[in-house]
C-alpha cells in the first residue's frame, strides 16, 4: 500500500526531509517503523526502539498497533514537553 510519511523536529532534521510517499507492505505503525529503522543510517538512528517517539495516523495520535490504510498520513515526532 501507499501512505504519506511526515517527519516532524529533531526527525526531520536527522533524515533530512520532511516527507515522502512510500510504498510498504507494512500492516501497522510498528512494522513501518521497522521498515523505516531497516534503511539504516539517520533512519535508524531517529526511530531507534527505545526512543522515544509519538505517532500519528490521519492526524490523530496513535499506539503502534494501529493498523495502516491505503493513502493514510503517518507522522513520526518526538515527544514535545511545555514550558
């Protein structure tokens, strides 16, 4: 399926773009995420498990479990802390 991924802050700035359209056979945000980190370099590092990242599917925030639509916007972010 095709999907949107937007990169959001320190993520965008580490992968050096902020979307991109990507063809995935992924089922979930998690194994997109694991598709991501297994193109290496900043995507690895940025998406790492063990960092922490929010995600988001059409706009509203969700757990990696959330299964993926054709054409669905998915962001990746880092947590965001007020002040």
């Amino acid at each position: 399926m095709k999907v949107t991924v937007k990169y959001f802050a320190s993520i965008r700035e580490s992968i050096g773009t902020g979307n991109e359209v990507l063809e995935t056979p992924a089922l979930t945000l998690a194994s997109l995420r694991d598709q991501l980190i297994g193109l290496g370099g900043a995507y690895a590092d940025s998406l790492a498990r063990g960092k922490a990242v929010r995600m988001a599917l059409n706009q509203m925030m969700c757990e990696e479990a959330t299964l993926l639509v054709e054409g669905a916007e998915v962001a990746f972010f880092p947590p965001v802390t007020g002040g």
